[in-house]
C-alpha cells in the first residue's frame, strides 16, 4: 500500500485530482493500509481534492472526518487557497456547535 499512497500523493501534488481521489478512497477504505498521521493526511488530501474538484458538500464529508480522528488538524495557509482553509474553519466550528 506504500507505493499507493506515493501514486495518490504525486497525482493529488500534480493536480490530477482525477486521479488522486479514487487512489485516497481505496487507501482510507482499508484501515490496515496507513498508520495514523499518513491516514490522516490522506484524508485531507482526499478533502482537498474534492473541494479543487468542485465537490464541496464531500470535501466537508472528509474534513469532518478528518476532525473526527484529530480535533487538532489545520490546513496550512502556505499550501491551501483561503477560500479552503474558510470552508474547513466552517466545518470545525459546526462541529463544535454540534458537541462534537
């Protein structure tokens, strides 16, 4: 699964999110196939390639769950356009609101 997750990281870093996303979902769909931190950047990766891609309500499907499993995660502003990181900020704080 490692040389998966390099295919999915080169192709999310080449913008061929096309590619990238349905690498990320076979990744994320086997538990045993990533260790906490890649599992974790593989969801943002797959967030973010949903939102570049248009899909905005499933990009905040997969920020959820990335908050989910580390409440501390943050997109960082040198690498996510602005408009990103405020729909990401959204989700986190809907999901203090919610109790979550």
């Amino acid at each position: 699964m490692q040389s998966l997750y390099v295919q999915a990281l080169n192709a999310f870093k080449y913008q061929d999110f096309d590619t990238a996303i349905p690498l990320f979902k076979k990744l994320l769909a086997d538990p045993s196939a990533l260790n906490g931190k890649r599992r974790w950047r593989a969801r943002e990766f797959l967030g973010a390639a949903l939102w570049f891609n248009g899909a905005k309500r499933a990009a905040d499907d997969q920020f959820s769950g990335l908050l989910i499993k580390n409440p501390q995660a943050r997109l960082d502003p040198a690498y996510y356009p602005p408009h990103m990181i405020a729909d990401f900020v959204r989700v986190r704080r809907k999901m203090i609101a919610l109790g979550m």
